[in-house]
C-alpha cells in the first residue's frame, strides 16, 4: 500500500474526494448567496432551509409519489424557487428600505419555522435516499476507487456553478442584472422592472440551494437539520472568500472543501474546525476576503434610544422597583423559573450592550455563556475551587474569549461581523464536542454548589436564590452605567456615525473591543452562574441556536433599550417552561416571533410601549422620532 | 518639511481602480491662513480632503503636518494632533441629541472617553463647554432635540459646533455651506472668519462669494490635478479656469 506522509494514499484521495463533494456544495450555497447578496442586500439566513427543502422535497416526492431523482433535480428547484418567488414578492420585499441586519434576522426566523414545521412532520431522524440506477457503481482510478455519483455530484455542480458564473458576468442579463444592483433607478429608466427581476433574481437563488438539495440527497442523509450546520460553514466560506465576486464564492467553496478533505486525512480532530481557523488567519491578513475587493462601507444608523429619554434618576428608580420585584417573585412565582430567567435577563442584556448600543449584532453569543459554564463547571468540580472563584474563572475565560474574537471580528461590520461570530461560536461548539473536560455529548453534570466564600451553603434554596439576585442585579447595574457614561456616550456615537467619530480623534475599533469583551464577560458571567446554579453545564449553551435565543430575546423585548432584554428574557424563558409540551413547535414560535418582529415590530416589546407612552404624555411634538428603528440603507427596488 | 506649513501633500495620489481621482498633487496649507480648494464637480476635492485627513489611505505620495511625516497615521491619530474636518454630507450623531452630540466631541480632550461608570452630567467642565457652543452657535432652543430631527441648516450648524469643540488647530471644511440658506451662510461666514484667528483653515466651497470674502490663498483642481493656485483675484481671472469651472474648456 502506497503511503504519502505517513497516510495511506487510498485513505488520501478518498478524503480529498470527500472534501471536493463537500467543497461543491460549498460553492453552490456560496454561490446563490453571493447573487442574492449582491441583488437585493439580503444574507439570505434561509438559505441552508431552503437547501434542506430541497431534500427532502425530493425525498417525498419519491416516497410519496414514485417520481424518481431524474425528474427530481428538475422539479425541485422550480417548486422550490417559486416558494422564493413568493417570498421575495410578499415579505423580504418590505425589508430593502432597512438595514441589512433585518433581511438576516428575518430570513433566521423563517429558516426556524421551516426546520420545526419539517421536523413536526417527519422527525428530525435522517432518511436515506438512494442512488439513482444510472449513476449506481462506481471505477476503479488504479489509486482510488471513484464511485458513479460522487464523480457526477462534482461535475454537475461545476456545471451549474459555472453557468451562473457565465450568465451573470458575460451575458445581457447579467449585465442588467450588475447594473440594477449599481442603480436600480437608471436601469428602471431604461424600461426594465427591477423590482421583478429582483423577484426573478431571489428565485433562482433558492432554486439553485434545492437543486444543490437533491444533488445531496443521496450523499448525506436528507433530514430537517440538515441545512442548518452546513449554512454556517458556508457563511465560513463567504467570509473567507469575501463576497465581492461570484468566480470568488465558487473557487473558495472548492478550496474549503479540499482543505478539511486534507485536513481529515492527516490530522481528523481538526477537520470540523479547520474552515474557522482559516477564516480566523483570513481575517487577520485579508480582513475584506481573498476576493473582496473593498471592506464593506460603514452604514449610517438611525436610532432612538430608550437611554437618552429616562435620566439617570429615573432610571435608578426604575432598578431599585426591580429589585425590589424579583426579591419578593419567590413568595408567588416557582423560584427556579425565576432564577434561570435572570441569568437568561443578564445574558441579553450583555448582548444587547453590543448590539443595541455599539450596534454589533453577534451571532455568536452562545459561545460566551456556554464557554463559562464549561469552565465555572469544570473549575468547581475538579478543582474544588468555591463558587464565586469558579464563577470568576469563567467569567475571565468569557472575557479572554471575547477579546480574541471581537480582535478579529471587529474588523468586519454589519452582516459580516455578524457572520464571523457566528462562525467562531461553531468553532467553539466543535471544541466543546471534542475537549476532553467537557463531557462532549453528555456535558458537565453533577456540579457542587458548594459553600460561598467557603461559609454560605449554596444547596439551600434561599441563599442560592439571594446569590443568583445578587449577580443579576450587580450585571445589570454595571451595564446600566457603562451605558449611560461617557464610554456608552462614544460606544453610541460610533454606531450612529463610525467615520465622524473617528475624525473626532476617537479611535473607535478599540471602544467597540472594549465594549465588545465586557457584553462577553458579562455573557460568561451569566453561563458560569447558569452551571453552578443548574449544577449542569451541556452542549446547549455552545449551540448557534442559543445564539439565536439571545437574538430573540432582545428583539423581542426590545434592542437598545435598557429594560427590554429583560422582560424578552422573561417572555422567552415563560414560553419554554409553560410549553414545553409542544416540543419542536416551540421553534416554530420562536421562528415566526422572529417574522413578526422584524416586521412590524422592530421596536420590540418595551421599545414599543415606551413610545406609546411618550406618544401619550402631554407634549406632542416630542413624538416627532424617526419611525424606523434603523434607517433606510439603500434601495434597491423602485416603487 | 518646512514647519512653516500647517499640511503638505507631496505628490499625492490616490487611485480607484484605475481612475485617479487625485493625481500627483502638491499642495500646501500655510499656517495662520484661510484657503479654499475650489473645482467642478469630481475635481477630487473631497478626495483631497479625504487623504490629507488620512479618511482613505494615499496610493502613493506623502502628507506632513508641521513638519512631520503623518502619511502612516489614523485618522484619530491625526485629529489628536489637531487637524480636524467636517463632511460634505453632513455628519452629526443623529440618535443622539444636540447637546449629546457636542458632549461628545468634548470628551475626548477632557481625558473623559474611557469612563465607563462616570455620569457625562456629572462633568462640570464639558457641561460649561457644551453651554457655551450651545449659545454660540444659537443651538439653545433645540439642545434636547435628536440631531437626525434637525433641518439641514441646522445639522450643519451643529456639525461645525462639534468641530470646533475640540479647538483644531488646521480645520479642513468640505463645502461648510451647501444647503444652507442665504442668512445662514452670512453667519457661518462671520464664524468662520472669526474661529480663523489663529488657525489655519482649508475650505472647499462653491460659493464664489464665500470664497472671496473668506480666503487668502484659492487652488483649482480639475480632474484630479492643480490648475492654478494663488490669491482669488489672480486665479479668478484666468481664462483657463473660468474655462474649466465653466465646464467649457478643453485641453
Ligand atoms: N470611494 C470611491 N470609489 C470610486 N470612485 C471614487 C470614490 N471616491 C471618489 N471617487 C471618484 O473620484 C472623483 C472625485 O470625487 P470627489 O468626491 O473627490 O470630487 P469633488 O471634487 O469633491 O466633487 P464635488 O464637488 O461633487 O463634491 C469622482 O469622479 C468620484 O466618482
Ligand atoms: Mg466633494
């Protein structure tokens, strides 16, 4: 047997196949995601669903009605794409107006309600779906066995990649196409209707993700999760190649994929985390992307702030009638809910620090909670230390994490950042799979309470209520001065008007650290306390979905505002408890929660109220706020 | 470098793939004087302005300031040293207030920046500060309102308040009057020429009248190169630049 550094040259080019079948639905997804992108602004979130829906679309359409692969990889796309059509036509048309923000938020939900809907119906368990008779067998290279399909998934995929390619930068439409997303006002002139052809333009895009859905069908098994972990990679993949040009998206998304084929030949414990750590070097030396040709432009935001209304007194107020609430909840509520509502309040309010007020929206939070509890965990079971030395442990562990990620991704705004933290805390998520302390599957269990300050028995529910209240109310006081100090004064103009403020002399990347390392020692501080408290600490809180929890929160109560993570953590946590029973309909809600929000309901739940209120009081001119919560960006669509 | 000069660009240029919106300029802004950059539209005044603030980084060439080689600096780097611009398109705070967005700008110099637990309230010094440029540039009667509900006169008000909060030593203007009314721009003028006392200050303007009564020196760009530089009434006189301004000239 031939060897090649130490790995068996079978064992090589199989993985290298591997990689290069991965690689091409790296490039595909990237690919539809760069088009979308470019057309309409929109991080089509939904992308990895629609991908699934795919799948499984042609799963059932064999199941249920015999039609077989052939017709299939027809079909599907044109099913699929019609639902984005839809789509495109009666919801993600309202969004062009906003930031971009919103489009990735929205598209989040919706790929939330897809996955639940689908895992209601059919369980999350994958389904296999086999080969088609023409492309069964396989040949024999001489160094490797190359089976049938695997050969036909690449070369389809490089056709369908290519053709885009061509149609987009060589042909009339394409030239329409490029320069409706330069001007969509002059391209209307000239007689052609941009806003279909954006509807045309999303379609194909989701056609493409199904078809690359059933050309994977019967590669990986075809299930509802699917799409989810493979969009992050791919988000991975935009950001590493940057998402300046379509031959870009293609070439990093085959190049991705040949890495982690090497990287699973020669050292497998890598292999899922390698795409991360070539996105994290990419940052580092390229932060606009191998292809991305200039950083994305610094978006101007409009905002209205609950801080800038209250005064400080008011708002101490407000805090002490909070206090003074959730010491006497114990006497009517069940204790335990509220205990890990105010862990889940401390955690969005750290996010909403970041995102509401330095407007850096994280999609990677999950990393920070989840990581201190590993380490609070760990640190009072195995090294016996007490609670609160545990809890610092993790919080400073929280805190190193955080620093080292915003380093690297504060170099990107807006969806990029976005996308970057998302992908670190995917990173964070293998680690946690694979590290030896963590207990991988089953996590952290057992964990001492112990006795705070070696005197204070934790294990009795009252001290252990009154150690819980003690943190949240300490975290939240904390954020509400830095918020409303001169640094959260800075943190507030930067996200307004990045450039201004720069021209002011304020180095900006370093108050956005800075505010972005103590949102993650605040998270961790609210993880460490979670896993003492709890005594677990699991995959679920590494996991993106609890990302997405964070989102969801804060949105819901209302981002920006100081008592909206709050009363959205509450909410949240309420309707986890309270319907536990519905199981993955859960999702569904929190998926179209998600919709709703973003579409009617931007300013959240305290947002809202807060302006009803204001719209209320005696005066009316002090009404007159900007009615979006972030301003139009740009417009792609005529009227 | 000679110290003598408040900015001095050297053969500077800067390149948008493959278009030079300012090509191989030389340009001096003397300390103590009132000068304007004019030129048609896309001359690269803003260009200009861009680079010798260090918003955008030169394709090639070299910027000093009093002397120094600051080429490789920030932007903030740069405006710690006093040199600070304001936008052609106007640049305030919009989520903030009036006064906020003047706090803001004072906290800096006050060494106030990094506090994060502070109350900006409770800062005697920037409080009496904000007051003052409030009165100044009769900003009162709206110091509470969101700047981004403000009329454009009146951001632009409130944008050169903020950049005068922080006493530049070289302020570069990038069109101070575009939008305002004809009262408006006789009281900025006024204020300009009495925040010039002991500065140095580049403008580019499209207000001939402006000009005239404001500047000592006047340099003409056209398509990224200086056609003329010298005292208004010298430079203005040229055919070649009445040409050029007017858009009829070709060369
Ligand atoms: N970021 C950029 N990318 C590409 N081209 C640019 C960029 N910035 C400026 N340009 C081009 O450089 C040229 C000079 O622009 P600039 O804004 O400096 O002109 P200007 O003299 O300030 O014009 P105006 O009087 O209209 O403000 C223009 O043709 C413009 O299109
Ligand atoms: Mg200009």
């Amino acid at each position: 047997m031939t060897m090649i550094l130490g790995v068996p040259a079978a064992v090589l080019f199989g993985q290298l196949l591997l990689g290069l079948i991965n690689g091409a639905f790296y490039a595909m997804l990237s690919l539809g995601l760069a088009v979308i992108f470019g057309m309409m602004n929109i991080v089509n979130f939904a992308h990895g669903a629609q991908y699934m829906l795919g799948a499984m679309t042609a799963w059932l359409l064999l199941t249920y009605l015999g039609i077989g692969y052939w017709w299939a990889l027809l079909l599907v796309p044109l099913m699929v794409g019609a639902s984005g059509l839809l789509l495109e036509r009666f919801v993600l048309r309202r969004l062009y107006r906003l930031d971009h923000l919103y489009g990735m938020l929205l598209t989040f939900g919706l790929a939330l309600v897809l996955q639940g809907l689908l895992t209601n119906a059919f369980g999350s368990s994958g389904q296999p779906y086999s080969i088609p008779a023409e492309l069964m067998g396989g040949r024999n290279l001489g160094f490797m066995f190359l089976p049938n399909y695997r050969a036909w998934v690449i070369a389809a995929s490089l056709l369908v990649c290519l053709t885009t390619w061509y149609v987009i930068e060589r042909t009339r439409l394409g030239a329409y196409l490029r320069a409706a997303t330069e001007n969509p006002m002059l391209v209307q002139a000239f007689g052609i209707r941009v806003p279909r052809m954006i509807m045309l333009t999303y379609g194909a895009g989701v056609g493409l993700a199904a078809l690359a859905g059933v050309l994977a069908a019967p590669v990986y098994q075809v299930g509802p999760t699917m799409g989810a972990d493979l969009i992050i990679v791919v988000f991975a993949v935009v950001v590493i190649g940057g998402m300046g040009s379509i031959m870009g998206s293609i070439v990093t998304g085959f190049l991705v994929g040949l890495i982690e084929g090497l990287t699973k030949a020669f050292y497998p414990e890598l292999s899922s985390t390698v795409v991360f750590v070539v996105m994290a070097v990419v940052l580092m030396v390229r932060p606009a992307g191998l292809f991305g040709s200039k950083p994305e432009q610094a978006q101007n935001h409009r905002q209205v702030l609950d801080g800038a209304s209250t005064s400080p007194r008011t708002q101490t107020i407000q805090f002490l009638v909070m206090a003074a609430l959730f010491a006497a909840a114990p006497l009517v509520v069940y204790p335990g809910f509220m205990m890990k509502a105010m862990l889940f309040a401390l955690f969005a309010c750290a996010f909403n620090l970041i995102a509401g007020y330095g407007k850096l929206v994280s999609f990677g939070h999950a990393m920070f909670l989840g990581t201190a509890g590993y380490v609070s965990g760990h640190a009072a079971k195995s090294w016996g230390l007490t609670p609160e030395l545990a809890v610092l442990a993790g919080t400073a562990a929280a805190a190193l994490l955080g620093l080292a990620s915003g380093w690297l991704a504060i170099r990107r705004s807006g969806i990029y950042f976005a996308m970057v933290t998302l992908a670190f805390a995917q990173m964070i998520y293998f680690v946690a799979l694979q590290a030896p302390f963590t207990g991988g599957e089953d996590g952290l269990q057992a964990i001492p309470r112990g006795h705070l300050f070696g005197l204070i028995d934790l294990s009795r529910p009252a001290n252990l209520y009154g150690f819980v209240l003690a943190i949240f109310l300490g975290g939240f006081y904390l954020i509400m001065r830095v918020v409303g100090s001169p640094f959260g004064l800075v943190l507030r103009g930067i996200s307004d008007h990045e450039t201004r403020a720069q021209s002011l002399g304020l180095e900006t990347e370093r108050f956005k650290l800075v505010a972005f390392t103590l949102s993650a020692a605040l998270s961790g501080l609210a993880g460490a306390t979670k896993a003492i408290t709890s005594q677990i600490a699991t995959l679920v809180d590494v996991h993106w979905s609890m990302s997405g929890e964070v989102l969801l929160m804060t949105f819901l109560g209302g981002v920006g505002t100081l008592f909206g993570p709050v009363v959205g953590a509450f909410v949240v946590v309420a309707m986890q408890n309270y319907l536990a029973a519905l199981g993955q309909w859960v999702i569904v809600l929190h998926g179209t929660i998600f919709v709703l929000c973003v579409l009617i309901f931007r300013r959240g739940i305290v947002g809202e109220a807060s302006l009803l209120l204001r719209r209320w009081s005696a005066r009316p001119a002090a009404a007159a706020h900007p009615a979006a919560a972030l301003t139009p960006h740009r417009q792609p669509a005529g009227h | 470098m000679d110290a003598g000069h408040a900015l001095q660009a050297k053969s500077l240029s800067r390149e948008f793939g493959g278009f030079f919106a300012v090509r191989d300029v030389d340009f001096t802004l003397h300390r103590g004087s009132i000068q304007a950059v004019i030129g048609p539209n896309g001359a690269g005044k803003s260009t200009l302005f861009n680079l010798l603030t260090k918003h955008i980084a030169p394709s090639s060439g070299e910027i000093f300031h009093e002397g120094d080689d600051v080429t490789g600096l920030s932007m903030p780097a740069l405006a710690k040293r006093g040199v600070v611009r304001s936008f052609q398109i106007s640049a305030v705070f919009a989520s903030l207030t009036v006064r906020q967005n003047l706090e803001l700008a004072l906290l800096r110099p006050a060494g106030s920046a990094w506090d994060l637990l502070g109350r900006v309230t409770g800062k005697r010094a920037i409080a009496e500060r904000a007051d003052a440029l409030l009165e100044r540039f009769e900003l009162g009667e709206c110091a509470e309102s969101l700047a981004g509900n403000l009329s454009y006169g009146r951001k632009r008000v409130l944008e050169l308040a903020t950049t005068l909060a922080l006493e530049p030593r070289v302020l570069l203007l990038d069109e101070p009057m575009a939008g305002l009314g004809r009262e408006d721009i006789g009281r900025v003028t006024d204020l300009i020429r009495e925040v010039g006392e002991g500065r140095t200050i580049l403008l580019v303007e499209h207000n001939m009248k402006v000009v005239a009564d404001l500047a000592d020196r006047i340099t003409v760009m056209v398509r990224g190169r200086i056609l003329a530089e010298g005292p208004y009434d010298e430079v203005s006189a040229r055919a070649d630049v009445v040409a050029a301004y007017t858009g009829q000239g070709h060369d």
